[in-house]
C-alpha cells in the first residue's frame, strides 16, 4: 500500500473542514460501497464524487470531497486495511497551493494566471516567478509577486537549471507551470519533479516545429488552431495531457491575427489545467489522464 504524503501545507489536518480522498487501485466488487462506508464510520459527509473504471488496465479512479472527517490520519489507516494491495490514496487539503510560474518574455500566460490569481479565480498562492530574461519583471512585481532573473546566458543548461532547482527548493511549491517559458527542461529536472510540472503550447505540433510556426500555419491554410496544456515529461511535449482546445481560422486570418487567437486559446486552457490540477481532478495513468470535472 502507497500511502501519498499529505499536502496538507502547514495547517492542522483535524482543524479542517473538507478534504479531497483520491484512490487509484485494482477494480474489484463494492469498493465504492467499501470507501463509502469507511467515510460514513469516520463521520464524512460526501459533498461531491466522481469514479472510473478504465476498461483496459481496470484500474479503479475515485475522487471525493468530503467534510467532517472526525480523525483523517485513522481514516487513512482503516482505508489501507480496505482496498486492494496495490494502491495510492491521497488525502489533501484543497485550500492554496503554492505554485511557482516560470516565463521568459512572453506575457499572456503570465498576466492570465496572476490575475486571476490575485482576484481569487485560480486557489493558489503565486510564490515567484523565475524567467530567463527580465521582460517580466515589471508585470510580476505589479502584483507584489518575487521575481527571480535566472539568466542562462553563459552557462550550460545544466549550470543554468541547478540555479533555478536551488529556488525551487528553497520555496517548495506543490506545482510548477511553465508560462511560455521558452527552455527545454532536461531529463534529470524533470524527474525531480514528477507530475508537477503544467506546460502550455500551440497544437501545431509536430507539424510546424521552430520558428514562426504560425506563419508556418497560414502558408498551409489551416482552418483551425489550438492549444495543449500536459505534464512535463522526458519526452519534449508529449507528456500527458490535461486540457486542450481550439478555435477557427480562415484565409482572412493574417499570421499575426492567428497568432492573437493562439494567444487566447493558450491562456485559456493553461487556466483550465492549472485549475483542474489544484483542485485534485487530475490522476495521471501511463502517459494519459483522467480527469474528474
């Protein structure tokens, strides 16, 4: 049995009033009247569930938000004598994440998720931004946000990312989104940080890679365009995904016009992501998600 730790972020677990119960485990008969029943004994009331059975692996996916829970650390304890063997359970508070934004010198993404942050739309707390040029300093600080210049000029991309893992490190997010942030991480940065790390990008790809990749688009005629928000994973942008999205164009489109629609739709479905992600409805399996909305 994998017991998660729980992200509880410094607050005293019994002093809360509702929590988020993931499982993911091995299907078998009743383990929904099962996780309910202990719920009820330990004085849960369910407010909102979701489950899936995948019918390929038959994996069992469950989320629930409940309230009361009388003691939640015996309520962990009596649900591992419950379910199959093999299986992870999460337990968290779904109050403020910290979350650390990265960006380089694009501003949509960024400015989406500060503001809507800063207003309350978002449930997280924006502890830094890290960026490898200065353009954004001026918009984070705006929002009273530390704003930490990592420049790669000069160093290697190893070099580079134990400057940034130092700040990562000091702050300790539970999430960290990739804002347009225009570096490819490595392997080694990646695994440190497994399923915790959002990226955004235009689903062009693979069929315009590189450089102005929407004129690239309009050259072909494209009629429409979109955005993928995933995991970070070893492989460059196919890790899984979380959210997507598109919207028309047509010949009356100009590259820079389609680009501003790619802007939107980017800023769109990386809030959606970030939000799915901090509300506990996203459960990754293999290099796919499951997604309780």
């Amino acid at each position: 049995m994998d017991l998660t730790s729980l992200h509880l972020g410094g607050i005293q677990l019994h002093s809360m009033k509702r929590l988020t119960l993931c499982i993911d485990c091995s299907d078998e008969p009743g383990l929904i009247a099962r996780v309910t029943g202990v719920l009820h004994r330990h004085g849960g009331n369910i407010v909102e569930n979701g489950e899936y059975v995948d019918p390929e692996s038959r994996r069992f996916f469950m989320r629930t938000a409940v309230e009361d829970v009388k003691d939640p650390d015996l309520l962990l304890r009596v649900l591992k004598t419950e379910l199959p063997e093999i299986a992870t359970i999460r337990l968290q508070d779904p109050s403020n994440k910290r979350v650390m934004l990265m960006a380089t010198r694009e501003p949509h993404c960024l400015g989406d998720l500060l503001i809507r942050a800063a207003y309350g739309d978002l449930p997280m707390d924006v502890c830094g931004v890290i960026a490898n040029h200065e353009d954004m300093r001026s918009l984070t600080e705006s929002f009273g946000v530390p704003f930490h210049f990592c420049s790669h000029e000069g160093r290697s991309r190893d070099e580079h990312e134990v400057q940034v893992g130092k700040i990562l490190d000091e702050v300790k997010p539970d999430l960290i989104v990739m804002a347009k942030y225009m570096r490819i991480l490595s392997t080694d940065f990646i695994r440190r940080y497994p399923n915790r790390i959002l990226n955004i990008h235009h689903s062009f790809l693979p069929a315009f890679i590189g450089a102005n990749p929407y004129r690239q688009a309009w050259e072909r005629g494209v009629k429409i365009i979109g955005a993928t928000a995933h995991f970070a994973s070893e492989n460059l942008d196919e890790g899984p995904i979380i959210a997507q999205d598109v919207t028309p164009v047509s010949h009356h489109h100009r590259p820079k016009e389609m680009a501003r629609n790619g802007r939107d739709v980017e800023k769109r479905v990386l809030a959606r992501a970030v939000r799915l992600v901090l509300e506990d409805r996203v459960v990754v399996t293999g290099n796919k998600t499951v997604l309780f909305e």
